[in-house]
C-alpha cells in the first residue's frame, strides 16, 4: 500500500469563529431596542452555549440572531442542539444549546456502511470521532467525498474532510 491515498472525515467547526459569532449576539443583545431590557445572559463553555433570558419571545429572537451571525461565519447550523427551555428563578427562562463535535460511534457506522454499499474499492475504517477512507486512486477517494456530500442533507451533524493525501 506504498501508493494508497487516504482522507478523515470528521465532524468539527471551527471554535474561534463560534466565539466571534458569540460575541457578536451579545453585541446586538445589548444594542437592539426590543432585547436591550431583558437582563440576557449568555455564557459559552466548552461543550454547550447556555442563554437566560425575560421571556421566550426574546429567546427566540436571540436564537434567530445566533443563527444569522454563525452562517455569516461559515459555521454549519446543524452544530446547534437546542434543548427545551426551562423555566428559572424570576420569572426568567434557561436554554442550553449542545455543540456537536465529532463523529458518534452510530453516526460512524452509518457513513462507513454508506460509502462501503457504493463504493467496492475504498477501505473504511473508524478512528475514534474520525472516519478514515483509503484507497489506491483518487478518483475513488474523490467519488466516496461526493457520496458523503450528497447524503449530507440527510445527516445531523456537518461533514468536514481533512488530511487529503
């Protein structure tokens, strides 16, 4: 396998474009007219964004504002999983919004099935959260992103492919 190509599929964004998007909901909180008394908070940590907000009106309005600034930044929304909210102290309501990272075990498992049924001479193996595809000619290699990026509409979570050799 001296001549073997390979490529991860992976499912990530990019971090400081979430924190750049981040920043500026929280900008527009604070400036527009109809979100600027609602005493919003917004925290983002590692794995999840959470919003405290008046009502949930305004968490609606925050939401479409969030995802207006992460398609402006070229983050997939498919990267946000909003929770139900919860009520909170104060007549105020709480969302958690999950980030999704990485490839899921399941999520694996269904993409190499995919590219295995189509394609008969590519090699799918699963490497923790990534998925790396070789075979020995491009076109192959080529052929199976175009599957993937065809099915995409389909999934859950974006698709990114990295480490093309």
């Amino acid at each position: 396998m001296a001549n073997a190509y390979s490529f991860d599929v992976v499912s990530d964004f990019d971090r400081q474009e979430l924190v750049n998007a981040v920043d500026q909901l929280k900008r527009e909180v604070i400036q527009r007219y109809d979100l600027k008394d609602t005493n919003t908070e917004i925290n983002l940590e590692e794995t999840e964004l959470v919003i405290t907000t008046a009502s949930d009106l305004t968490l609606q309005s925050i939401q479409d504002v969030l995802r207006q600034k992460a398609t402006k930044r070229n983050l997939s929304l498919k990267i946000f999983d909003f929770q139900t909210p919860e009520p909170s102290s104060g007549n105020r309501v709480t969302q958690r919004t999950l980030l999704k990272k990485g490839l899921t075990q399941e999520m694996a498992k269904k993409l190499s099935k995919i590219i295995r049924d189509s394609l008969k001479k590519v090699n799918v193996s699963i490497q923790g959260e990534r998925l790396r595809v070789t075979g020995k000619n491009k076109d192959d290699l080529q052929s199976a992103i175009s599957l993937l990026r065809a099915k995409e509409e389909e999934l859950e979570i974006p698709l990114q492919f990295e480490n093309y050799r």
